[in-house]
C-alpha cells in the first residue's frame, strides 16, 4: 500500500534523529496563534489544517519545518475558502 | 457502541484517499479495545469544508508490539496504543 508523505510511522531510516532543541522565531509564535485565532472563530479547523499539510508536494514537504508547513496550509485552506484570494499574500509580500 | 473494553478488533487494511487518522502502519493488524474515548466529529469529512457529523465512535487501541511489526526487538511484552475510530474496526477473533 503506498502512502501518503506524512504517514510515516514505521519508515525504515538511517538517517540521525535530530533531537536539538529548536528556538521558536517570532513568526513561528504567530504562525500558532493565527491557527489558534482561525479555529475559535470558526473559520478553519485542525482536520483542515492537517489535510492542507497533507496536500503538500512531496518534495516541499519533506523540505519544510514544521511551521512552514502550517503556514502553507493555511494559505492552501484560506484561499479554497475564499478568505485569501489566490496570490494575495505574495502580492502584499511584494513577491 | 459497537465494541467494548476487553474486545478483539483489527483495524480495516482498505485504501482511502485523502484525509484521515488511521496510519498505515495498524492497516490489518490486530489489537484489542482499551477503552471508549467518546464520540467527534468524522475528520474525513470535517476536513473538507463539511460538518463532519455523524460523530463517531472514537476507541483506544492496545496492539503487541510484534504484531503491529512482525520482528521487534525491543522488550517482550511492550504495547503500542492508538486512537481509532469506530469505522476503522472490523470484528476480529
């Protein structure tokens, strides 16, 4: 059965565990709390966050930390709902 | 409820495409109930924009380690716990 990227329990490594400890940047602190904002107002839930992290490209995913890929779900799951529309942050991020 | 502490189940090995919580690694693989947790929302379709009712049944999951992997070299006797909705179960002997 193949699967899907982020359902890797069990995958077989050679790779280190990296067990540093990581400092939170403050747009990783943002980042949580505007999940958290979404979710108590009702405009996004954590079944929709985490089918958006699961529609990554591999590749991205693999790639991405663990708040890149929040952020990328929430664009993702913002923009179907229509809150965003498509390209909006990159054009206020002038990129 | 369809299953009670105590009870045999195996976790159903089907595919599903898109969103949901029953890993690939405890598709087939057989356990035993440890508890009721409660009733939610059905993430496979709260996901997708939807209500995600009817709730369903939410249980506890105890497997032996060896057979969730088959060879485990860790300790004899070591268990493995997860959290499986009621329609990821099938009666198992």
């Amino acid at each position: 059965m193949e699967r899907a990227v982020h359902d890797r329990g069990g995958w077989q490594t050679d790779a280190a565990i990296d067990r540093r400890e990581h400092e939170l940047a403050d747009w990783e602190v943002l980042m949580d709390s505007i999940v958290g904002t979404l979710g108590q107002s009702g405009v996004m839930n954590v079944d929709e966050l985490r089918r958006g992290i699961e529609s990554m490209p591999r590749a991205e995913y693999e790639t991405a930390s663990y708040y890149e890929r929040w952020l990328y779900s929430v664009e993702t799951i913002l923009a179907e709902k229509g809150v965003l529309a498509s390209g909006e942050l990159d054009a206020r991020l002038g990129t | 409820m369809r299953y009670g502490p105590g009870q045999t189940v195996r976790v159903a090995a089907r595919r599903h495409e898109g969103h949901h919580r029953t890993p690939a690694y405890l598709k087939g693989k057989r356990g035993t109930v440890e508890r009721v947790h409660a009733r939610f929302r059905n993430p496979e379709t709260h996901a997708y924009g939807l209500d995600g009712l009817p709730e369903q049944p939410l249980y506890l999951v105890r497997f032996e380690q060896e057979d969730v992997w088959g060879e485990y070299p860790g300790i004899a006797g070591d268990r493995l716990y997860a959290d499986v909705f009621e329609h990821w179960l099938e009666e198992a002997e």
